[in-house]
C-alpha cells in the first residue's frame, strides 16, 4: 500500500494502544484499517462508534490506499481529530 498522503509505502511500523499499524516512513501518517481507529480510542477512554458521521467532511484528495476509492476528509471524534475516512472499506 502507498500512502495517501506522500505516495510513500506504508508499512506495519507504528505500535499504538497494543495494535501494530501502518505507517508511513515519509510523513509520518498511519493508516487504521477498519475498526483499528475505534479501537485505539476506547483504550485511550474515548469511544465513537463505526461508521459515526463526520464533522464537516470534505471530498479528499487522496484515493484510499487500500481499495482507490474517494475517500472524505473531516473531523471525527472532535474537529480537532481531522481524518480521511474510506466509505467503501471502513479504512
């Protein structure tokens, strides 16, 4: 998988909350597939639930590296905790 963001390989590098995730060298971003975001933050002691919708989503610019489709780009959680989230995949 590539990195939506800088086109770097995303690679099993980031430890987090227990979960081993994807993360780009390049930029520093990490990919959560489905559900892996969901569970970081209940660990953390904050919940959202699948597929909660997202504050302010944009269209982004990025296709989502797991499958290419469009993906939105908004806040989740908080506007602060800004994303992009896949619609097809869950990513």
């Amino acid at each position: 998988m590539q990195c939506p963001q800088c086109q770097g390989p995303l690679r099993d590098i980031r430890r987090l909350a227990g979960l081993t995730l994807d993360g780009c060298a390049g930029c520093g971003g990490i990919w959560f597939d489905r559900g892996e975001l969901q569970e970081v933050l209940s660990r953390s002691g904050r919940e959202i639930p699948p597929g909660a919708p997202m504050i302010d989503p944009i269209a982004s610019s990025a296709p989502c590296p797991r499958c290419a489709a469009p993906m939105q780009h908004g806040g989740i959680v908080s506007a602060m905790l800004i994303v992009d989230r896949c619609a097809a995949c869950g990513g």
